[in-house]
C-alpha cells in the first residue's frame, strides 16, 4: 500500500473518531506504518510501531472480535 493512501486512510479515521468527541493520543502499527510515521507524529499523535514478532494484546483481541 502506497503511504499516500495510509495516511489518508489513517486521517479518515481520526477524523470520524474526532467527530464522535475522541481525542486520538496514539496508534499502535505494524512495520508496514514505519515510513509514515513522522506524518503522523506531526498530527500530534504518537504511532507505536511494534517489532514483527510482537504481540500486542489490544489488537489481537480486536482481530479475533472481527473473526468471529
């Protein structure tokens, strides 16, 4: 996926999130968020890139909802 098309993706959602009255202080992402991170940071959120064998507990828990 282009970085273009992550940010804009990434700026979509923030926004609908701000829109609902929630203030995003952070993202935890894969390495595949690793070159747009500074962007990011830049909004004045903090993007956690997580190592490729890192489990974060948060997200799998959200992944197995969606499964089921």
């Amino acid at each position: 996926m282009k970085n273009t098309t992550l940010i804009t993706s990434i700026e979509q959602v923030m926004q609908a999130y701000t829109a609902q009255g929630f203030k995003i202080k952070a993202i935890l992402g894969d390495g595949q968020f690793q070159h747009i991170q500074q962007t990011i940071q830049q909004k004045g959120v903090n993007l956690n890139i997580c190592s490729a064998n890192e489990h974060i507990p948060e997200i799998e828990r959200y992944i197995r909802t969606l499964k089921e």
